[in-house]
C-alpha cells in the first residue's frame, strides 16, 4: 500500500477498467471526505475509486462531495465487518482539486 493509503494492487471492474482502493477505516470526519477528494484531484475525468469508510458521517458526507463536485457514486455498499463500500467515478466535467 502506497503512502497515500492507496491500494497499488488495483483490481479489475467488469467495464474492464482499473480502480485504486482508499481505505479510510478508522478516521473520522471530516479526514474521509478530505481525503476522498484530494485521491479525486489527482485522477483523470472518467476514473473509478473505490472509498472504505466506517464513520456515520462518511454516507452523508461522500455523497454531497459527488453531488457538489459532479462525481458519479453508485449506492453504498455495506460492509461484513461495518462501514461502507463507495464506488466513485471522477466526473467527465470535475476540475481538478
């Protein structure tokens, strides 16, 4: 795992496109959505990352950054042991941050 928490060993989508792992487990707001949108900044329009988060804010919170900044989320998945799985594709039209 890179330094910035990213998983380096991404896995295949069945679109057959990449997508890097941001395990954010532990932290509390606001540390998620900031670091989902910083990860965001540094991809191209059209990439897929995939955010987990444990804190109660993180659905709220990661959802409003897509609507807010033109991402695209797919619904929030929950996971076995707690907390969520996002799947955010960076928005064709979203600057970067």
């Amino acid at each position: 795992m890179g330094t910035d928490g990213l998983d380096r060993n991404a896995c295949k989508e069945d679109k057959a496109e990449l997508e890097d792992r941001l395990d954010l487990r532990g932290l509390k707001c606001p540390l998620p959505v900031l670091r989902t949108k910083k990860a965001l900044g540094r991809r191209a329009p059209g990439a897929w990352l995939v955010v987990l988060a444990d804190d109660p804010l993180a659905r709220l919170d990661l959802l409003h950054l897509c609507r807010s900044e033109g991402h695209e989320a797919e619904p929030p998945a929950p996971l076995s042991g707690g907390g969520w799985r996002f799947s955010i594709r960076k928005g064709l039209g979203a600057a970067d941050q």
